[in-house]
C-alpha cells in the first residue's frame, strides 16, 4: 500500500486497483468499476449486496437514475453533500445507491477521478466502520493498494433512503434523518 494525492489516486483508480480515504462519515474503501472484483474481495463481501457510488455533484448523481422523484431533489437540496445515501431507481434497471460527500479529500478525489466511484466503508463484512485510517483493520490495509490520507470523518455511517419503485423508506437513520423527519420532507414533497 503507498500512499498517493487524491489527484494520483483519481488516475491510478482507472487501472483497478482500490484505496482507502476518508469521509466526513467513516473511512471508504472506493475503486472504480474495473477495481469491483477486488473491492468485494477485500471486503469479504456478498457479490450481490449492492455497493454505492460517491458523486462530484448531486447533476452526477441524479444521472445514474432512471427517474429523480421530488423527494429526492428535497433531500439533496437540504443534505448534499453530506452524510446521506439516496437509492434510486438506475438508468439501467435496477437500483443505484448514490451519496455526494463532504470531505474535501473525497471531492479532490472524484474531481480527479472525473466520474463516480464504488464506495463501502473499509471494514471487513459483519465488522464496525473505521471512522480514521489507523482505525482500518490491518488485514484491510495489507490488501488495499493505496491510500489518501486526510482529516477522519464523524465515525458515523450515512443515512440511507430508499426512493426506488416510487417509495420513500429510511433504512438506516442519520443525525438529521429519522423516520418522522423523512414522513413531513415526503409529505412536503407532495
């Protein structure tokens, strides 16, 4: 593992390969699409368990959907960037799980980058979220290919909505988003 500018990391992320940075939230373990393979082999990780994306911009985000509903417009406006997970229905069927975050490291990274990136938190499958990098089990770290270092997030995973199939369901809350939070922004929303 070496350590890389978020701008280096950005390019060598093209070639497949996986790093580590952190986020306002926890510590990501990101790659490219040519670098899945690897990501869920690091991670322990069921194939089939959807992994997110990490967006320049909510503009990028909202283009891997299909369809943005209103509510989740409401939601970008008031949250992004920031610590939430908007799932979508995709542009290609499906579902897409899409977060801008707000850390200056990560959005150096996506800049850089020059489109979304495959984002989970660096912990082994079943295991607690690193919130800094030296809190990366050190069995993620002798895998990983590189990492960005940078000031570590709040420890706290983002809160995840689910807006696929013209629903609105919280599957984990956050700080700000909580069940009755998100039932008055849906009602808001129209």
């Amino acid at each position: 593992m070496r350590a890389v500018s978020p701008g280096e990391a950005g390019r060598l992320l093209h070639e497949g390969l996986v790093a580590l940075v952190p986020t306002e939230t926890v510590v990501g373990l990101v790659a490219a699409e040519t670098g899945l393979e690897r990501l869920w082999e690091i991670k322990g990780r069921d194939p089939g368990k959807p992994i997110a994306r990490l967006c320049a911009s909510p503009e990028e985000a909202f283009g891997l959907a299909r369809n943005v509903p209103p509510l989740a417009e409401k939601l970008a406006g008031l949250f992004w960037p920031g610590p939430l997970t908007l799932v979508l229905d995709a542009a290609g069927g499906g579902t897409v799980g899409v977060r801008v975050p707000d850390h200056p490291v990560a959005v150096e990274l996506l800049t850089a980058h020059g489109g979304p990136l495959l984002a989970t938190s660096a912990n082994l499958a079943g295991e607690a979220a690193p919130r800094a990098l030296e809190d990366v089990d050190p069995r993620v770290v002798a895998v990983v290919d590189l990492v960005v270092e940078g000031e570590p997030g709040n420890g706290e995973a983002s809160a995840v909505v689910d807006l696929s199939g013209g629903q609105a369901r919280l599957l984990r809350p956050g700080a700000e988003i909580t069940h009755g939070a998100l039932a008055k922004l849906a009602a808001e929303a129209g």
